[in-house]
C-alpha cells in the first residue's frame, strides 16, 4: 500500500453501510461485537478505490436503538425522559427521541488522520434524531466527541462493579490478567474452598443484574461473561439539537 499522510482525509467519501461492513471491522473494537439491532451504519472508503487498493470500509459508525435507563440521561435533560406515566410510553418516547452512538472503529493502519472525526461529522448530519447520546471512556474519544458538540457528564461505575473486581484481585490477580479468562478461571479454581465460596456469591450477586445469566452455575462461561462485562464507561456524551 502507498504512503499514507494526513492528506489521506480529503479523498475519504462517507457514505451509507450495512452490517457486514462493520463485521469486517468489529475485532478491532475492545469490546465484544454488538448483538442488538442496529438502525444506521456509515462507512468511511477511498474516493478512487477501482484497483482494490484500499480496503473498504476504512473506517464504521453504528447507531442503534438507545439504553431503555440511563442516570446520566436523566440528569443531562432534567428528567424529561421519567415524565411519562407508564413504562412503554416512557420507552416510545426515547426511542422517537434519541439514538446511541454504539460504536466508532478505524482500521489501525488509518488511526490519528483524522477519517474517524470525518466519518462521526458527516454521519450526525444523517441521523436526525434530536439527542444523540454514548457511553465510552474518558480518553481520546473524548475529544472526538466534543468537536462535534457533545456534552459530556462522567458516570463513575456502581459499587457492585467496583466489589466485583476488588473480590478478583484479592486472589492475586492483576488488573491486566482480568483480561484473560482462561487465567481468571483458572485462579478461581484453585481458591480454598471458603475463599472459592466468597468469589461465587459475589459473581452471583454481579450476575443478579443481568436477567438471563443470574442463575448461572460456575463455569468458564460464567467467567467470561462477568470478565466481559467489568468494563464500565466513565462517561455519557450527549448531543442535542
């Protein structure tokens, strides 16, 4: 492939995009691939692509339906959202109201050109909902979104996801070895029968948030499920317009 410069944005096209194009790109995300409905998709790609040079799509933008409860949300917009007086017209009107931000992916090879911002600019111009709104980390993105006139209010993760992993690192774990399941489940394992007892009420209790997975006995996919999920974004973004 040609040198790449930063003058590489300017014959980047934004146009519309399907499933399978976020497919191609959904490894490079950190985290697990979405599984829930997505309503719009945008794609970055070359302008002059005829001899297959590069790939397509270079980068994917994927809004979907939006979060039914957010505390940030409610806060963000003085709880215009909690005014209805039964649950389904709560739920039609954020969803005939807002869109999420799901994910924002740029191929590696084309990261820190500015194709990402482009993308994010000209797919907003596309989704005409009135808020949209994100959950991410307080890095880089931050800035990403801010440029484009997100708010952003920090959303600090609930208590039970701090004992969760405290409760991991307890038995000499590290923070960077809760990335690796087969090593976590492995640690687990070998615990003391009252130490092995203390670890599996607390993924119990972590699992009670989650409807499908509570009554999961112990197993490797329990494990990964938890590990999965220990992730917690330290910020909403919200646009509204």
């Amino acid at each position: 492939m040609q040198t790449i410069n930063k003058n590489l944005v300017k014959k980047i096209d934004i146009v519309q995009a399907i499933k399978a194009d976020y497919d191609k790109l959904a490894h490079y995300h950190y985290m697990t691939p979405l599984k829930h409905p997505m309503t719009h998709i945008y794609k970055a790609i070359h302008k002059d692509n005829t001899s297959g040079r590069w790939p397509d799509p270079m980068a994917v933008v994927v809004f979907k339906t939006p979060l039914p409860r957010l505390k940030a949300r409610n806060i963000a917009t003085n709880n215009f959202f909690e005014k209805p007086p039964t649950n389904s017209e709560r739920l039609s009107l954020i969803n005939s109201k807002i869109r999420y931000l799901a994910r924002i992916i740029v191929d590696p090879r084309f990261r820190k050109m500015g194709i990402g911002s482009k993308l994010l600019h000209e797919a907003l111009k596309h989704v005409s909902y009135p808020i949209i709104e994100t959950l991410t980390p307080i890095d880089f993105t931050a800035r990403l979104f801010r440029k484009q006139g997100f708010v952003c209010y920090p959303t600090p993760a609930p208590l039970w996801h701090k004992k969760m992993i405290k409760t991991f690192l307890k038995t000499g774990l590290t923070e960077q070895s809760l990335e690796i399941p087969a090593i976590v489940h492995a640690r687990i394992d070998c615990q003391q029968p009252n130490t092995f007892w203390i670890i599996d009420q607390q993924i119990k209790s972590f699992l009670s948030h989650y409807r499908h997975q509570q009554h999961w006995r112990h197993s490797f996919e329990r494990t990964k499920f938890v590990l999965e999920r220990l992730y917690y974004p330290q910020a909403y973004h919200i646009l509204q317009r």
